[in-house]
C-alpha cells in the first residue's frame, strides 16, 4: 500500500492506496508547534484506524508548501516507517511540461495537481483549488503547465472581514437562505460564498477565453463540495485529487525510491 502526504497551510490530508484505489483518507489540521513524534505516532494511529499495519505500506509519497513542516514529517516518516519516500520538488520526474518563468517557485500541490488532471482527465484544463488560497491552474492538452491565478481562500476573506471590522462576527462557512441577506451573519454569508462563486465563476470564464472552449474545469480542495453544489461552472469534482497526483508521481518515479 501507498501513503499519500499533502502538507497544506491549513490542512494536511493524508490518503491510502491500494493499487490506484483510493481507501481510508483524513484531513488534519496543520499544527506547527507539533514535533516529528507527535507526527509519527498520529499517523500510526491512523494507519491502524485505517486498517494498515507498517509492513503492508509499500512507500509513501509527500507533497508540501510549508517548508518549516515538511523536515519534521520527513523525519517522522523515517523514524516510524523506514519505507522509501519520495517528497515532490523540482528534482522529480512528473511527465509535464511547467511553462512558467521559475519553475522553483510554482507550489508543490499546484504541480500535483497539474500532473493528476493530465493524467486523468486530459486538457484543456483550470483546475480550481479550494484551500488556504485558492488557485486556478491552467493546463494544455499537451500537459503543459502554462501558470494559473491566486486569490484569497474563502476562509481567509472570512477571517479578515471579522478581524478588520469592529463590528461584524465570525460566521459558518456556508450558504444564506438568499442573496440579500435580511440580518448581518446572512448578508456576510451571501458576500462570502456567493461573492466568492462569482469570483471563481469570472474566472473560469477568463480562463475558457485563453484555452479555449473545450476546456474542462475541476475543482478541488477542502470547500470544493461546497462551492461545487451551488454552480454549474465545474466539469468534474475530485476533492482528492492531489492524493490522487501524489499516487501518479510515486508510480512515475519508481526507479528514485526503488
């Protein structure tokens, strides 16, 4: 078996494959006061919950933008698992092309991300990332990377309107019974999700003009169910889908980890 590691700003989502299934799965909150044993004995606990015994996992393939994270999980992975590991850098084979100025600097799970649409779907395509931030990444049909856009994720917007006004609270993520809100809480929650809906749907348009009409839009991430259920802008849902990315580039580096 396969563990797949997603080390996010927010969240860390772990995965368990067996062949190309995807089985048990988790999201984490990311905690940066927490030292590899605590890492290492959480995700023991996991794996057991999981059904999976140390000596089953084949390897483990780890994807991170939080660089003061990502020693601490290599080590607990070391300590715990002594199994190959293969961490996602610029080193890597990943079977497309990034057509960006700096390839050094595009994001770990953007390229994942990159590689898993290719890989499954095909291009055109944006795929829309619904995390810490949220990206919208562009990727051709012959599997170039050709750069994407960054906006504020939706629990930042939330986090801020809250924090930089004096009067307005902290609200659930999640839809207001209609666009005009008749009290505060749902007049902040139409303007952060269906302001938000706007804001990924004008884009996706942007985008379509660039790469064209046959272009296919996937979203993902942690909110990707949410946003997903209240437009008809996207082609397909993988809310996994960097785990999924993750399991490709573990098969497509094999000699590296072998």
């Amino acid at each position: 078996m396969l563990l797949t590691i997603d080390i996010g700003n927010t969240n860390i989502t772990l995965g368990l494959y067996e062949g190309v299934k995807l089985g048990a799965r988790w999201r984490l909150a990311t905690d940066h006061e927490r030292m590899p044993d605590e890492y290492g004995i959480q995700i023991l606990g996991l794996l057991q919950h999981g059904g999976c015994s140390v000596a089953q996992l084949d390897g483990i393939s780890m994807a991170s933008v939080v660089p003061a994270l990502t020693s601490r999980l290599q080590q607990a992975c070391r300590w715990y698992f002594d199994r190959p590991l293969l961490t996602v850098d610029e080193t890597i084979h990943t079977g497309i092309t990034l057509l960006v100025d700096d390839p050094k600097t595009v994001g770990a799970d953007r390229i994942v991300d990159a590689v898993a649409v290719h890989k499954l779907y095909g291009g055109p395509a944006c795929v829309v990332d619904f995390g810490t931030a949220t990206t919208f990444d562009a990727i051709t049909a012959k599997g170039e990377y050709l750069g994407g856009a960054i906006a504020p994720g939706i629990g930042i917007s939330a986090e801020a309107l809250s924090s930089r006004t004096a009067k307005l609270p902290r609200v659930d993520l999640q839809m207001p019974p209609s666009v005009i809100g008749r009290n505060t809480v749902h007049g902040m929650q139409s303007g952060l999700m269906l302001g938000y809906i706007s804001l990924v749907e004008g884009m996706v348009k942007r985008f379509k003009a660039e790469l064209g009409p046959k272009m296919k839009v996937i979203a993902t991430g942690g909110l990707a169910e949410l946003v997903s259920e209240n437009t008809k802008v996207f082609d397909i849902l993988a809310p996994w889908l960097t785990l999924d990315g993750l399991r490709i580039l573990w098969e497509l580096n094999q000699e590296q980890h072998a």
